[in-house]
C-alpha cells in the first residue's frame, strides 16, 4: 500500500488514488501539517474544510463586509475617475461651461472621497479583526495573523484617495455675479474743495 503525501492531497490529488485511504499509523494528516493540530476531513467532493480554530465564525461576516467595502470603494472611485476627467478645464468632453465643469470635477472629488473613507474603513476594520485574533489566547499560536504590506497599502491609498478628492472640492469656481460689469473708480472728495475751519 503507498502513501500519498499529504501535502499532494491538499493540491488535490484523491487520496483513493494514492493508495486507498489515510498513511501508516503516526504519519501526519494534511491538517496537522497545515495547522499543527486540526485535522482537515477529506470529503468525495474534493474539497477540504475548513479548520474550526482558525477562522470564527463571528470573524467571516466582516471579511465579508470589509470585502465589499472595498468592491464599494473599487467602483466609486472608477465614477469618480471618469467624472474628474469630464470635469478638467484642459478636456473638451461635457458642456463647456466652466462653471458646469467645475460642478462636476467636484462630484469626482466628492465620490474620491467617499472611496477613500470606504477603503480606510475596510482596511481598518481588518485590521481590528487580526489584532483581536492575534490577542486572542484561544487561537493557536501557529494560526495568528500579522499586519502585511495588503494593509498599509490600503491605508495609503486610502490616504491618497481622501487627499486627492479634497483637492478636487477645494476647485470650486466662484459663481458669476448677476452684474458682473466693473464699477467705475469714483474719487473722494479732493482736500481743496473741503473746508477748513
């Protein structure tokens, strides 16, 4: 009877394939060379479970919820891309008022900033999420995350996204005054004509 290396059945090799069934007796499952101590249960669909210890349950809805926070953030600052393009002064797409296109550069900006608040929120609440786990006595030693460079580069682009859109709202035009003609220049009066007493 062979032994298929555990290792080979987590890649997806069908362990009847590879001799019928689980190694000699004291040989590591794939789980205790995944975790150190669960066991993963190979199931006829081909596919591993889930370790119990590792993941909570508590934990999948806000990967889930910090998932589509960034999807939110990915296509709002697609639009936002797209209207600040539409919004430039030097690009002739759009109405050419200036006024018109002012308006809609700072909608771009507006949705910059709402992207990047989305990012910063995602990247932050993971962030909890992994420190919380890490300091977790519960959690096996060998199944505690740690801050990677995903992380800071989301909260810098986080940064940049809320900085670039502040500078697209800080560009909104003046509006034009109802009488936009200049004033005449009207001197005071001279110093001859006042009377001293």
């Amino acid at each position: 009877m062979t032994h298929c290396s555990p290792w080979k059945a987590l890649g997806g090799t069908d362990p009847a394939a590879c001799g019928g069934g689980p190694g000699p007796k004291g040989s590591p499952t794939a789980g205790e060379l995944w975790t150190g101590e669960v066991t993963l249960p190979w199931h006829r669909t081909h596919h591993l479970e889930e370790p119990a210890g590792v993941v909570t349950s508590g934990s999948r809805g806000h990967i889930q919820s910090a998932r589509a926070l960034m999807v939110v953030a990915v296509l709002l600052g697609f639009v936002a891309m797209v209207l600040s393009v539409v919004g430039m002064k030097c690009t002739r797409v759009g109405d050419s008022n200036p006024i018109a296109k002012g308006r809609i550069a700072i909608s771009g900006g507006v949705l910059f900033l709402l992207a990047g608040l989305c990012t910063l929120t995602a990247v932050s609440w993971y962030a909890t999420l992994v420190t919380q786990e890490f300091f977790n006595p519960s959690t096996p030693v060998n199944a505690r995350y740690e801050f990677g460079s995903a992380l800071f580069v989301g909260w810098a682009s986080a940064g940049l996204a809320i900085l670039g859109g502040s500078f697209l709202c800080c560009t909104c035009p003046e509006p034009e005054r109802a009488n936009s003609s200049p004033q005449p220049y009207r001197p005071g009066p001279s110093a001859a004509a006042r009377e001293y007493v």
